[in-house]
C-alpha cells in the first residue's frame, strides 16, 4: 500500500521532481565541485560511478528474472522502480560534474560540440527514463561517463596532457568497460547476446566522435583552464609577488561588446595577462598565439607565438602575459593554447590609434 502511495505521487509529480532535481543537481556540483585535481571531487565521481553500475546490474537482474518466471512481475514493479530512480541520480550526478568541470575548462564558442554532447546525455537521462530498459541505452550512458572522466583523470595522474596520454585515456576507458560487460554478461547472459550488436555500435560510435573532437581541438583542454585573463597598457609583477595593471576606463556599454576597445596612443606594447589554472605537480607550457583579422583575406593572420611555461596548484591559476609591440589600428585577438592547439581561452581587442592618451586606471591581479 505504501508502494503504491509512493508510485502514485511520483507518477502525478514526476515532471516537477525530474525538472527541480536537474536543477538543483547541477547548481550543486557548480557550487561545491571546486577543483578538477582534488580527491573528494573525483572519490565525488567514482562514487557516482559505482552507484550507476550497481543500479546497471540491478536493472539487469530484475529484467533476468522477469523473463523467467511470472513470479516475478510483482518484485519487478517495486524494484525496478527504485533502481531507476537509483540509476537515474547516479547519472545526473555525473554528467552534472562533468559539464561543470568541461564548462570551467572552455571557450564555449570553439568547444562548444562536446558540451553539446554531454548537455544532451544529462537530459536524456532525465527525459527518456523509460529507456532504461534497454541495455544499450544504460551502457552507452556508462562508457560516455568513463570516458568523460578518463579524458581528465589519467593526464592528471600523468602529470601532463598531450595526444598520446588522451590515447591512453580512451584505452583506459575501455578497459573498464571490458570488465564491466564481462561481469555484466556472466549475471544476464541472454540480454547481452540480445542487445550485442547496437551495443558494439554504440560503444564505436562514442569512441570515433570523441576522437575525432579531440583531434579536431574541439574538446577542451580539461584539466587546464583560464580563471582570469584581459588586455592591459601595461602589466607589472611588485615586489610582493603579485601584478598591477592600467587599463582603460570602460563605460557599462563595453559589457555588450564582442570586441574591447583599445585607444593605441602613442605606440606603445598592448599586454595580455592571462591566469591559468592546472593541476598539482603539472607540467605544462602555453601559448600566447597574437593574430590580427585581414580584412582583404577576411581571415586571421598569426604574427607572433610565444611560448609560456606555467606552473600548477595555485587555486586563482598561475599568473603570467606577454607583450607586443607595433601594433596597427584593427580587429586583434590573443589566443591562450596548449602547445598541441587546444584552446584555452581567447582575448578580443579592437585597436583604436588615439590622438590624445586615453584616461587609465590601475588594477590590482589576483
């Protein structure tokens, strides 16, 4: 009776539960998952983990006995109910990490596909409950969340990132799924032989997207990413370790601004500071890539890359900027890479020759 009272509420109210939960899940892991590197953020994650597997194993079993014996229509009701809404939460709390750490660690406007990808798995999961049936639905759910945390636990446990740690990775990946499935097939043998072929499918189809977003830089350059970052008239490191900058006085207009103007008086070095966040213990270099936009070619010309070793650990990122001198009247943009290409985040400035110096003020970088 008591069942039944449950079941029936959460069936009148199950829009409003599934929408609050979506919400509050993901406002959760925005507030209190601050670190990428930390170990209660991943023990956060592999707890998920477990628990999506658990509710994945149960699911099957249910479904198992259910086929075999009449029996078992009135357990299947109670517990399939209750391992949905398990597995359903586990899964939420995932992919909500993982858009959170993925958002952090992106310009949304370049990476945008892969953010996609996940935004879409974490409704899913919330919209085609009834797919949880279907064992090719819950273990493409699975190996997605694997390999999403794959993609950044092994570089920081490798204490770099690069192709051939992204390859191993995704190796890493499968490996786990390999013996989950072995596991997954002892307990429900004929489901699995069932569901096979959609199952390998699946599992490719997830391996070559991937992939070829990575390869393609369009995967973010998890777990580096750029906490703070602007274009100064100067930028100067005091003896107490940390910067000032002068920059122009902006009006609250320059907020719906692509591009922040830049009054160049009297040719002088336009500065680019930039704070990047990367794990402990991470070695790694970036790249200040200065471009400016052609307007003959209508495309953007690179004229100067410099190099920038950063060290990791520093919650507020590690603070550094380049300089360059000679530059013209035009559409500029600073792209902040990893020396493989991936963007970390991008300057835009639009150089403006002065005739009188325009009114500065000095700021203090954290």
């Amino acid at each position: 009776m008591v069942f039944r009272r449950i079941v029936g509420w959460y069936e009148k109210y199950e829009r409003l539960v599934s929408s609050v939960s979506l919400v509050g899940g993901f406002v959760f892991d925005a507030i209190f998952l601050k670190r990428v590197d930390l170990f209660i953020e991943n023990f956060w994650i592999v707890v998920h983990l477990s628990m999506a597997a658990v509710g994945i194993i149960g699911l099957n079993i249910v479904e198992k006995r259910r086929t075999q014996s009449a029996e078992g229509q009135q357990s299947k009701s109670r517990w399939h109910f209750w391992l949905i809404i398990w597995t359903q939460f586990a899964f939420g709390g995932l992919l909500a990490a993982f858009l959170v750490f993925y958002f952090r660690s992106t310009t949304f406007l370049v990476n945008w596909p892969f953010i996609f990808i996940l935004a879409v798995a974490f409704a899913a999961n919330e919209i085609f409950k009834k797919h949880y049936v279907r064992l090719s639905f819950q273990i493409s759910l699975f190996f997605l969340s694997v390999y999403a945390f794959a993609i950044f636990l092994v570089p920081i446990l490798m204490h770099r990132i690069g192709a051939d740690v992204f390859v191993i990775s995704g190796a890493a990946s499968l490996f786990v799924l390999g013996l989950f499935l072995a596991g997954l097939r002892f307990i429900a043998r004929e489901r699995f032989v069932q569901s096979r072929k959609i199952l390998w499918f699946s599992i490719a189809g997830i391996v070559l997207v991937v992939n070829f977003l990575y390869f393609a830089n369009l995967i973010p350059p998890i777990p580096i990413s750029l906490k703070d970052a602007g274009i100064y008239h100067s930028v100067l490191k005091n003896s107490a370790g940390g910067y000032t900058a002068t920059e122009e006085n902006q009006t609250w207009l320059g907020i719906f601004k692509q591009y922040e103007d830049f009054n160049d008086f009297s040719n002088a070095p336009v500065y680019a500071y930039t704070a990047i966040f990367s794990p402990t213990n991470f070695g790694v270099s970036v790249i200040h890539d200065w471009q400016y936009y052609d307007e003959t070619k209508k495309q953007w010309i690179s004229v100067s890359k410099i190099r920038l070793p950063i060290v990791g650990g520093r919650d507020g990122g590690y603070r550094t900027y380049s300089k360059k001198s000679g530059i013209f009247p035009g559409l500029w943009r600073v792209d902040v890479k990893t020396i493989g290409g991936q963007l970390i985040g991008r300057l835009k400035f639009n150089v403006i020759e002065s005739s009188a110096q325009p009114a500065l003020s000095e700021v203090r970088l954290e």
